[in-house]
C-alpha cells in the first residue's frame, strides 16, 4: 500500500518536474478548448442561416407549425426553408453534362432542378420521408404517390453551363384534389428571373395507377404552408387534342434509365419525345421560350411511342414565308404536340402539349 502511495506521488512529481509532459497536458488543454468553440460558432452559423428570415413571418406564426432551425437549413443540398417553411430557396450549379452544344442548359436539366427542389422543399418540411415520392407512412400503406398532371415551363433565359442559379419553390392549393407547385429560377449574381413553372400534382395508387383522393392527413400537413405570389406565376393554358398532324417521328422507345424510383417514366422523357417532332428547320434556329405538358396516360417500357406536332395557323404561314427566304421575321413559331402508343390494335393519348419557340 504504502509503495502504491510512494509510486504515485514520485508520478506526480514526475509531471510537475517534467516540462514535455507539462507542455503536452496544455496543448490538450488547448485542442479541446479550440475544438469545443468552433462546434459552437460552427452551430450558431447555422441556426443565423434562417433567423432572420423567419423572424420577417411573425404574421403566420400561429398558422405554420414549429419547425426547428435545423430542419430548415438543409446545407447538404445547399437550400434552405424560408420564411417558415412556405418557401424553398436551393442553389444549383450547372454542369457540364447538364448542357448542349450551345452550353445552354437543356429542357430535361431544367425539369429535373424543378423536380429535385420540390422534393427537397417537401423532406426539409418533414412532408416527404424516404420512400420515393409517398408523403406519409399512411399514404405508403395504402400505396398512394404524388404524380404530375401538368407542367408548364416559361423560359425568358436559358441557365448557361457553370452558371450559379437560385431556385425559389413553393405550394399552392389547386381545387378539392389536386396541388399546385410553382418555381422561379434565378441567376444568383444578377438577381434575373431566367425561367418561371408551375406544376399540378395528384395523388395515384401505385398498383392500379387509377386516380386517388388526397388524404384529409396530407392536406392537413401541407396546407400550412401554402403560398400564393402574384408576380412570380406561371399560368399555363389549356392545351386541345391535337387531330392530325404534318409533322409525326414514329418507333420512340423508351429505355430502362428513363424508369424513376415512382417506377414510371420520367416527365422530362415525355418532353424530349415532343421535341422529336419539331420541324428541324426550327429547331435549329429557333429556341424554346415555353412548354406546356398535360399527362394523360402512363407509357410502359414495352410501348412504341408515335410524335405529332402540328404549327397553328398562323405560324404554319410564317414558317412557309421565313423559308421562302422572306425578309419578314417572325417573332415566334407555335405548335401543338401529341403523343401516343398502340395497343390492343388502338391509338391511346399518353400526353398533350404545347410549345412556343422564338428565333435567336
């Protein structure tokens, strides 16, 4: 006992005497102070993310729930909930595969940064979990999903390749069954609106594919955070059924890589495959301004798809004289598309559009 004590104390002797031994206890010391005040500055950087912006939204505090600072900073996905969730602001950085030639962002790279930004709006909320586009456990039981009836996409400026864009999200009620989504997507220097869109979601069940009502749970959930912006809209027209076409490209096929996690094929798909139909004259010396998608059926992987496009009246003259090397130019060229597959020996509608283009 008494050389365990002995031991002991010429031990701490050992410390004091030792200036090494001293000199590491400090640096320690040190390290976790240092280590323990950024964690702290690193967290308060974070909550400050927001602080401001939810404290401009005292007026809906007593109609949005708590929602932490936490969960509203989603830096991961560089994109933030603001103004208590109503809205969604995400930054995107165009890549190099996301372009064409032009090194103008293609259609498909726009739709996809206006899907990927709802759902990223809708899990910061809590809304969406981790089962595909289902919103709740109860919708997952019952096998309900969230799918796009309509997309309509205003494009004043195309996002060019490296750009640093701003994408603004938000939600608004559209009639008894239906959700409204509408977007804006900045460029993050200059502050301009390059591309306005608004979206009508429904709920499907996901083993029929038949329409659903919307839960009463859902609409409990998102009603909160509903938003209504005037001068930010996009309102899209209704679009007729096209009868007869000049322009139609037959045998599209769509690919295993076009199937997404809803096991159905991707919006952007049933965009490209309109475009196919586009004169190419205009395609090559024009640019799209807008599109508009109405989805009527689903498009299996065993389908062929047929394309028709047909040019109003009016752009149909003005086709004819601007390639008859008319002086006159025309501002913009209109059509109306339509897509559909045979089967069972049938013609069936998938999808409807319209498109405008303008000469660049």
């Amino acid at each position: 006992m008494a050389s365990t004590y002995i031991q002991a104390f010429s031990t701490v002797n050992a410390r004091e005497e030792n200036p090494i031994l001293k000199s590491n206890e400090r640096f320690m010391e040190t390290f976790c102070l240092i280590k323990n005040n950024n964690e702290k500055m690193i967290k308060n950087k974070r909550f400050s993310l927001t602080t401001s912006r939810t404290e401009a939204n005292d007026t809906k505090k007593d109609t949005i729930p708590n929602i932490s600072r936490r969960q509203l900073a989603d830096r991961f996905r560089h994109g933030m909930a603001i103004q208590g969730g109503v809205k969604y602001k995400q930054t995107v950085v165009i890549r190099s595969s996301e372009v064409g030639a032009d090194k103008n962002a293609t259609l498909e790279c726009i739709l996809n940064i206006l899907q990927e930004s709802l759902t990223n709006h809708l899990r910061t909320l809590k809304i969406f979990g981790d089962h595909g586009f289902s919103v709740t456990p109860g919708m997952l039981q019952n096998n309900l999903i969230l799918v796009y009836t309509k997309l309509s996409v205003e494009i004043d400026e195309y996002p060019r390749w490296d750009d640093v864009i701003e994408v603004d999200t938000w939600l608004e009620p559209s009639g008894k069954n239906a959700l409204k989504t509408g977007w804006t997507i900045k460029n993050l220097h200059t502050g301009k609106i390059l591309v306005r869109a608004s979206g009508i979601l429904t709920v499907i069940n996901d083993k029929t594919r038949r329409l659903s009502k919307i839960p009463d749970e859902i609409k409990a959930k998102i009603s909160p955070f509903y938003c209504d912006i005037e001068e930010e809209k996009c309102t899209p027209t209704k679009v007729e059924k096209l009868i007869g076409a000049k322009y139609i490209v037959k045998n599209l096929e769509p690919k295993r890589s076009d199937v997404d996690m809803n096991h159905h094929i991707n919006n952007a798909k049933y965009a490209n495959w309109m475009l196919e139909a586009i004169p190419q004259e205009v395609y090559e010396e024009c640019q799209l301004s807008s599109i508009i998608l109405e989805f009527k059926k689903e498009c299996g992987l065993s389908d062929t798809i047929q394309s028709m496009c047909q040019p109003n009246e009016i752009s149909a003259l003005k086709i004819v004289k601007y390639m008859n090397q008319d002086l006159w130019r025309p501002s913009t060229f209109d059509f109306t598309h339509l897509l559909q597959v045979e089967r069972n020996n049938k013609t069936k509608e998938i999808a409807r559009g319209k498109t405008t283009w303008k000469l660049t």
